[in-house]
C-alpha cells in the first residue's frame, strides 16, 4: 500500500520521484474549509541502485515531505495527506 504512495519512473540514469498531497485549510487555496493539491518531484542521477524502497525509508521519506508541505504552506502536519497519482489526477483536474 505504502509504494503506491510515490510514483517512480526510471532509467539507466536517473529516477524520478514524485509525491502527490492534497492540502487542506492553507491560504493558497482559500484558508479555512478550502482544499488544494499539490506535487514534488525529484529526480536522483546518481547511484539509483543503492535507493532504499523498502516500506519504512519510504514511510520515512513521506513523513519528511509531509512536514515540509505543511511548513511551506503554513497549514498543521494534519491538514496535509499523500495521495496516489490517480486521486491526484481526478481531484486537481475537477
């Protein structure tokens, strides 16, 4: 369930790692009530075959991004939730 939680795409090269939030209460999308959806990504270039995807360096790594979404937007750790690609898609295109 949890590696459903980041989407990956790979090449001999690099990885590119994307992480999918839905936002809640934060100014940028309305304030209180208001609900928004954001994304990070990253793209690694070195040394992809030593990335941990294990369940917990990816709890971990999820637990960190949610902080730091809900920092930047000044919003609590709860109002912040990783969602899937696809609910990503289907909620910020409505």
């Amino acid at each position: 369930m949890i590696k459903n939680m980041i989407f990956t795409e790979e090449s001999k090269q690099d990885m590119k790692i994307t992480v999918y939030f839905e936002i809640r209460n934060a100014e940028l999308y309305g304030g209180i009530n208001s609900i928004g959806y954001s994304e990070a990504g990253y793209t690694i270039k070195d040394n992809i075959d030593k990335i941990d995807l294990s369940e917990k360096s990816i709890t971990k790594f999820l637990d960190k991004e949610i902080e730091k979404m809900a920092e930047l937007l000044s919003v609590q750790i709860d109002d912040v939730s990783v969602i899937s690609k696809e609910e990503y898609e289907e909620k910020s295109t409505d």
